[in-house]
C-alpha cells in the first residue's frame, strides 16, 4: 500500500480534512500555529490514492545548540485504531524530524485511557455515561507502541505534561450519545449548582451574555487579571487572547448583575449589610457589574463528536453570594448544545481529584477524562534522556520568575 507523505499542506485542504474527522482538538486545527507564536510549525498530511487519510500539526521548539523538539498537541488527526497508517505516518514525522535537528517528537493523543463520571467517586459504584474518547484504547495505545512511540510514566499531577491528563467534561449527551435538552442538562447538575439557575439569578438582576466581538476584550481580562492575583497565578496576555478570537470560532462569555434592579430585590427581601454593599457600588458610578467570564472555543469538526472548550475563566468575588459563575457555565452549555456539540469541556484538574478545580467542576456532576498521556519517538537516545532530564526544572523556573 504506498502513501505519499507532505509536509506543507494548504490551509483550506487541511481544514476540509479536519471538518470531516470523527473528532479533533482545536490545537490540531490549522491556525493554532498562528496563536503559538513563539514556535515554528510544519502542517503535515498523508494521501493514499490522492486522498488525505491522516495530518498534523508540528510545533518546533528550537533549544540550545540547534537542537529541536517536534510536539505535536492532541494529535495525530488519524485512525489510531489502523496500525499499518500509524507506522507509516511516524515513519515520515522521523524523517523529518532528522532534517530538522529535532532530539524527539511528542505527542499527546487526542484519546482517554478511561471515561468516568464524578458520581462514581462519591457513590462508589458505575453510573451509565457516554463513552466515546476511550474506545478502542488498548488498541490505539499498542499501535503507537507499534510505530516506535515509549509512553511517559502516567501521571496524576496536573504540571507534569504538556496538556493536563485528566480533564472534566460536561456531558450534552446521553449514554446512547443522543443529545439532551436543557432541562436534562439543568437536572443533570448538583441540587447546589441547580438552584442558583433560572428565577434565582432573574430576580437579581444577573444576566448573560456571549459575543464574538474582540473589542470587549478588555472586559474578558478585566476578570482574568482578578483572578490571576487572587491565586497568584500567570495566565495569558492580551495578545494571545485576541489571537484566539481572531483565528477561531471563539466566544467570549459574561456573567453579569443589573445592581439598580439588584438593589430593588434586596430592599424587599435582603439583608441590611447586603443592601449597603450595593448601594456603594452604585455610588462609584457602577450600574452594571461584571462578576464571571469566559473564552470558548467551538470545534471546527461538523461530523462525529464535537467537544467546546471553555479555555480560560475568571471570577470577580464581589457579591460572591449570587454565585454567577454556576449560571456562566449552564449558558455556556446552552450556547454549545444550540451549536450542535455533544460535550462542553471544563479543562483540566489533578488526577487525585481533590484540589480546587475539581471542587467546583465536580458540581456539574461532570464526566473525567483520563486522556493516554505524552509519548515520545525518540530521535537522538544520548540527547534525549539530559534534556527530558532538564526541562522539567526549566519549565519550573520559567513559571516562577514568570509570576
């Protein structure tokens, strides 16, 4: 079976690829080389018979002295269920590797070890969930292992890969993978998150918003920057957020409270100190407060599984009892149900499942996903094992000085 292997496929070609794929991370899409600035990058594909049958995105990390490292984010876009195109795949991604100096290529596929859901955990025992991201896993795993792959050891703490390992997901879909309604999706949510949705937030003035518009981006990193000093954290700059919303089907998503008609309830119903901390807002000019955002990326895939992405989110604290971020989240799953996805991704936690992500991304009662993990086709085995030995500690660093 012969297969011709290119390494700058066209950008329209390779989107029509990805439209037609069963499912595919955002970071395999073509223009995240545009957002990834400070890495080169290669777009990849394989024909058989003039037909695109696998592609990916190759981000370059140039290192000291000319070496590379070939990273390939949630890819390969292929069947990794088909050995022979696996292998044959890896087969040109080393040749090229070689050509560029790179001491390795790593991925981090775009599938799960396992699929389970928080109830599990508080429950002990097996809830019926949509599984799709763990199909055929041993099978996939084994042919990555085939083609020449070793696997990182797995695991649980949310820093030591690339992509977090173990993510949370709100499923749109029901064990058969047909879609729910809203009220399943409300219903599916703990009594907790439920009861701060719909007339609670109405009566208080709190309302939602979504908009591609990119000039409300200063409003998204308004609440970013909160919460990056609330947690003494380093997330993203301006730059990189209007580089999402330019090059994706991006939304940016907020959370809002009406504080006059806010004010109103609270003289009816409220408590003294409640209607205090009200009225000085009111007096500092404010009308209309921002109090939870979001950017999401919706998936370029028009068939088998679509997955939104809530990437980045941040909260002001001010009237923290409203609790707008439960809302936020329902109208993001809403908005993503409407555009025909099937799951809303929360993003990452630990994979002990105890820290503060998993705390509030476990009250909507969502699905884990244990993804397979970083494995690495070694280049150049003296080079490889000092670097991998030293770039965790690089990578340390870097985070400190970067706060």
């Amino acid at each position: 079976m012969e297969y011709l292997f290119k390494s700058d496929i066209k950008q329209e070609e390779y989107n029509q690829f990805i439209k037609q794929f069963g499912t595919v991370s955002f970071m395999q899409e073509y223009d995240w080389a545009s957002v990834k600035q400070d890495w080169n990058h290669l777009h990849c594909g394989m024909y058989q018979q003039e037909k695109l049958v696998a592609s990916c995105l190759i981000l370059i990390r140039p290192l000291p002295m000319g070496m590379k490292l070939f990273y390939i984010p949630r890819g390969y876009v292929i069947d990794f269920t088909d050995q022979t195109l696996v292998k044959q795949f890896t087969q040109e991604i080393k040749k090229l590797a070689k050509q560029y100096h790179a001491y390795s290529v790593k991925i981090d596929p775009n599938f799960c070890i396992r699929e389970y859901s928080c109830k599990d955990l508080e429950n002990h025992q097996q809830n019926a969930i949509p599984s799709y991201y763990s199909h055929d896993y041993q099978i996939k795993h084994e042919n990555l292992i085939a083609a020449g792959f070793h696997r990182h050891k797995l695991s649980t703490n949310l820093n030591d890969s690339s992509q977090p390992r173990f993510q949370m997901a709100i499923s749109l879909i029901d064990e058969q993978l047909k879609p729910l309604n809203e009220q399943q999706i409300k219903s599916s949510f703990k009594k907790r998150v439920r009861e701060y949705l719909g007339n609670y937030h109405q009566k208080r003035g709190v309302f939602f918003e979504h908009t591609k518009d990119i000039t409300r981006i200063d409003e998204f990193i308004d609440i970013i920057n909160k919460t990056e000093e609330r947690q003494n954290i380093m997330l993203r700059n301006k730059e990189y957020f209007i580089s999402i919303m330019q090059h994706f089907d991006a939304y940016l998503f907020f959370g809002k409270v009406d504080l006059t008609k806010y004010l109103t309830f609270l003289q009816e119903k409220g408590k003294e100190s409640e209607i205090i901390e009200v009225e000085k807002l009111i007096k500092k000019g404010n009308k209309i407060i921002n109090l939870s955002a979001a950017l999401v990326i919706l998936p370029k895939n028009v068939k088998g599984i679509r997955t939104s992405e809530y990437l980045y989110a941040g909260n002001d604290l001010q009237l923290a009892k409203l609790n707008v971020s439960y809302g936020l989240v329902y109208d993001i799953c809403k908005f993503s149900l409407e555009q025909g996805c099937h799951f809303c991704n929360l993003g990452g936690v630990s994979g002990t499942l105890d820290d503060h992500l998993t705390t509030f991304k476990s009250r909507f009662n969502a699905i884990i996903w244990e993804f397979a993990g970083e494995y690495d086709f070694i280049i150049h085995r003296l080079l490889y094992y000092p670097i991998e030995t030293f770039l965790p500690t690089a990578k340390k660093l870097y985070r400190h000085f970067k706060r």
